[in-house]
C-alpha cells in the first residue's frame, strides 16, 4: 500500500461589494449564513447553522433539500483575526456517506471599495474534487454571500 502524501489545493478570490467587516460577518454570523445559504434557492430546505467563532470553537452547517439528503460540514477555527484572515479545519460529509478534510485559509483585504475575498482550501483527495469546489462550491457559495450583501 503506498501512502499518499502530496495534497491538491484551490486558491481563488471574489471582489465582494461590502467593507472586510461586513463581509467576514456575513460569512462568519450563523443568523447571516441562515439567509444567504438559502438564499438563491426555489425551495428553502433543511439549513441549520451553529457558530462559535473563537480558536477552538466550531461552526456546525447541516443542509439540503430534506432530512434524507442532508450535507453536514464541521470547521474548527484554527485563526480567527476579525476582519483579515480566518482559517479552519473543515471536514465535511455527503448524503452518501462521503468525507472529506481540508484545511480553508480565507482573506478579506479592502479593495476598490469593496473587499477582495481569497481562499486558500488544501487537502483534496482528488484533482476532481477540487475542480468542484473551484467551479460549484466556492462559486455558488460566494454568488449567495453576494446576493445576500446587495440585497441587504
């Protein structure tokens, strides 16, 4: 059995239309996320955020369309230096009894009136994995904090 060392990361960023505060709220506040995780959504769904936004704390997502197909993310802060950088520990698990664990370092940097959002995520299994995360995941999880930060 040969062991698998090397890791497959994403790095990519979005230009968000708020302050550094404002936006690492809106990524970080679980009464925030409950409303722009949904927010593009036809059908609300399952979305059951908990966050405790200290070194050490947790943030607990649970969602998905109903109780039998339910998406559960775990992140554990590892840096939490408010408004500039967060990073966790995230593991992650798919109705299909997928898992998953990587390491997220986002950056919020004040830029053209608005804050350059940078995600470093490390760890992929797979080149595959990671390609999905660059192009639905972190996409579709940033249209919703911008939708959400337009609208509010």
């Amino acid at each position: 059995m040969t062991e698998r060392t090397e890791t497959t990361r994403l790095r990519m960023t979005r230009l968000l239309p708020a302050t550094p505060e404002e936006v690492f709220d809106a990524y970080t506040d679980a009464e925030k996320q409950k409303i722009w995780f949904g927010i593009l959504n036809d059908k609300p769904g399952i979305i059951e955020i908990e966050v405790d936004l200290r070194v050490g704390g947790r943030q607990i997502a649970v969602w998905g369309p109903d109780r039998d197909n339910l998406f559960r993310e775990t992140q554990t802060f590892v840096v939490v230096d408010r408004p500039r950088r967060l990073v966790t520990e995230s593991t992650g698990s798919s109705p299909d009894g997928m898992t998953m664990t990587t390491t997220i370092e986002i950056t919020f940097e004040e830029h053209d009136g608005g804050t350059l959002f940078t995600v470093v995520q490390s760890g992929f299994p797979t080149v595959e994995m990671r390609d999905f995360f660059a192009g639905e995941a972190w996409t579709g999880a940033l249209d919703r904090v911008e939708t959400y930060l337009l609208r509010r």
